[in-house]
C-alpha cells in the first residue's frame, strides 16, 4: 500500500510538472516505436532469406560447372592400361602378358571439366519458383501483418494513457475539493452521532480516492514502461492528456481496410497453398528427368598427356525406391490439413469479429449516456457541496453524493479501458 502511495505521489508531481516534460503524440511514438521494433528486423531478415531462395530456384536451367582433378601413383593393371590408352600411348609392350598383369607402378594425373545442364526434371523445379514466390508474397503479408498488431499495441496503451490521465486529473480535482471540505468545516464530533457518521462517510470517501488514484498511476506507469521497452528508450514523456478518446478512434484506430481477414490469416493461407506445391514436387520423384551433358577430360602420365571429349543426352527415371513410397500420399494429406486449419481461423476469426461489433457498438452507446450522466452527476456534485457549504445538506449526504460520483468515475474508466481494446482489435484484424 505504502508502495502504491509513493507512486501516487510521484506521479501527482509529475503530472503538476507536466510543461517541463516533452508531450509526444501518437505519431512521434509509433515513428519510433516502428523504428526500434526486433520483431520488425526478424520478419525482413526472414523475408530476404525467402527473396534469396526464390532468386535462386529461378536459375535451376541454369547449366551445371564442375571441375575435378586428381594426382595418384598405382601398379593396378586395369588403371594403369587405360590411363595409357588414355593417353593415347599404349606400346607393343604393354600387350606382353607380364606386362599386363603386373605393371610398373606409374603416376598419372586427370583433370576433368564438365557441364550438365536439365532440360526436364518432371516439373520438380518449376514447382519449387511458384513455392517460394508464394513465400515471398506470405514474408510480405507477415510483415504488414506484424506492423499492423505493434500499431494497434501502441494504440491501446496509449489511449489507455490518456484515458488513466484524465479520469485521474478528473478524481484528483475531486478529492482536492473533498480535502478542502474536510479541512475548512467542523463536520461532526464524536458526541453528535449524525455529524460523527457523516463525518466518517467523508473519510472513507477520501480513501476510496486515495486507492483509485494509486490504481491509475500505477497502470500509467505500466503502459508507459510497456512503451519506453518497445523503444529501448527511457526519456522521459507525456502524453496529450486533453485530447479526445473518440478522436483518437477516429484518427489513429479507424480501420482504412475492407478485406474480410486479418493479414496475418491471409499469410498463413498464402503459406498453406504452398503445400499444394510442396505435393506436385513429390509427384515429380515419379516422373523421369532428361538434360544434356558434355565432359572433358585431361589424362596425363610418364609417357605423354592427351584430351577427350563426350556429350550426349541423358534419361533417368527412378522405377522403385523405398523412401520415395508413400511421399505423395503424406505430402497430399498435409496439404489438406493445412486448409481445413485455415477454414477454421476463418470461421473463428469471423465469429471474434463479430462479437467485437457488437461490443464496440454496446460500448459506443453505454458511454455517450455514461457522457451524460458524467455532465449530471458534475452539476449535481457542485450543488450538493453549495448546498453542504451553506447548511443545507448533511455530510452523510455529500458522502453518498460523493461515492456515486466516484462510482461513474470508475465505470466511465472500465468502459473506455474496454473500449480502447476493442477498436485495437477491430483494427489489427481489418488491417
């Protein structure tokens, strides 16, 4: 308690000492808020990492280099005779029997440079472009996506910030009025038991106040702390506490989007189609793969060094391989898995949207009469302390003017709290 106090304090002086502190708007937050996000960082790392994949899968027709050499010394006769023929060198001696079976050792070196270039993989590397363009385009939606919820964050906590400083400026003016009260007016001794009781009734009031006034400050200092970790910046701020609740909906929440889900589930739908790919590349094991090649190899030895070249046209198509069985199948069953997964966020996402509607709307309505009972419940607060000042009421009776007055306070707070919520929500599901 003595802990919440002391940030009720601590606060009340910053808030007498708010034109010393720099008032940020909305916009200079989320500017920095924006710049500072790690989220943000590792979304378009993740992005470029899906740019670079594609960009590479786009040149699979692109022929394949290689290049190979070897140096070896060996009296093994099948090696040493068609490296010799490699050559080009073969002697009359090498057909000697002797000769043939049990060579001198030699040492040779080759050298080859090929290029393999394919002309048909069974539609493998084809799917695999489409696969990663469909990545890319779910990068980019994941990034708005993720730039949308961090906006609506920032808007919830910072219109719960102006909301908490002015209900607590509102309950700070009244408690200073009630404090006036209770120093400048003899209210009730212990031997007068109506003056006594109404006296009583005042105090608790007071401490009622007292309590809220620590719960405000204490969210102010969450939302703010919440902010400044975001930022990694602990300056010091203020927000403009006079502005309207409903003109900071309307400016900074109202929804610019009329897409019927969220960016986030049309990412995640994007990514499930990928598994659509993901089956036609399976189908591909079972199809054959046809490209060109051409080689050119470098034989050199004690007797003489020579060049060869082969190219062609080559066929492979797998018959039967263990761990190609049931691939297609699996692969097939995922993908379905995949878009029953995003029917049901659709489904979920439709219902959560209208239930927030409907809130929004209910909330809408509760507050403009919680408005007006605000205005009545001023007057009436204002007459009942004229007419307590002059005799006419009793100071139970201002107590208990006082605590419906604290009552609105507190159920405008919860109402707005409720609202700021729910067009954040509205907002990042409808962005």
């Amino acid at each position: 308690m003595k802990k919440l106090f002391l940030m009720g304090s601590l606060l009340s002086f910053s808030l007498s000492s708010v034109a010393q502190t720099p008032v940020k708007t909305f916009e200079d937050l989320w500017s920095q808020f924006h710049q500072s996000s790690l989220s943000r960082q590792s979304l378009e790392e993740e992005k470029m990492a899906q740019s670079e994949a594609k960009a590479r899968s786009e040149r699979h027709w692109w022929p394949k280099a290689y290049v190979a050499g070897q140096w070896f010394s060996t009296n093994d006769p099948t090696q040493v005779f068609f490296n010799h023929l490699g050559q080009r060198s073969i002697e009359q001696t090498d057909f000697v029997v002797k000769n043939l079976n049990h060579p001198e050792r030699k040492n040779f070196q080759t050298a080859t440079l090929g290029l393999d270039m394919p002309v048909y993989e069974g539609g493998l590397k084809s799917q695999q472009v489409t696969m990663y363009e469909k990545l890319v385009r779910a990068s980019e939606l994941e990034l708005k996506a993720k730039r949308t919820e961090e906006y609506s964050e920032l808007g919830r906590h910072y219109g719960q910030l102006i909301i908490y400083h002015q209900q607590h400026a509102k309950l700070k003016n009244l408690k200073e009025e009630l404090l006036k009260i209770l120093k400048n007016y003899q209210v009730g001794a212990q031997s007068n038991p109506v003056g006594y009781s109404g006296f009583l009734g005042l105090k608790a009031v007071q401490n009622r106040m007292t309590g809220m006034l620590d719960e405000f400050a204490l969210k102010i200092v969450q939302s703010k702390k919440w902010i400044q970790g975001k930022m990694n910046d602990e300056s010091s701020w203020e927000v403009s506490s006079n502005q309207d609740i409903k003109e900071f909906f309307s400016k900074n929440l109202n929804p610019q989007s009329t897409q019927s889900y969220s960016t986030m589930l049309l990412a995640q739908e994007l990514k499930a189609s990928t598994l659509i790919e993901a089956k036609n590349m399976e189908k591909a094991r079972f199809l054959p793969r046809v490209g060109l090649f051409a080689q050119s190899n470098l034989y050199q030895g004690q007797r003489d060094s020579s060049t060869s070249q082969v190219y062609g046209l080559y066929l492979m198509w797998e018959i039967f391989n263990n761990d190609s069985y049931g691939r297609l199948g699996e692969a097939a069953a995922k993908a379905r898995s995949a878009e029953a997964k995003v029917a049901a966020y659709k489904q979920e996402e439709k219902i959560t949207m209208d239930q927030l509607n409907e809130a929004k709307f209910t909330l809408d309505r509760n507050l403009e009469l919680l408005n007006e009972t605000d205005a009545l419940m001023l007057e009436q607060t204002q007459n009942a302390m004229k007419l307590f000042r002059s005799g006419l009421l009793s100071a139970l009776q201002l107590a208990e003017v006082l605590n419906r007055r604290v009552d609105l306070i507190q159920q405008k707070n919860q109402a707005q709290i409720q609202s700021v919520e729910v067009h954040s929500k509205i907002y990042q599901l409808m962005n």
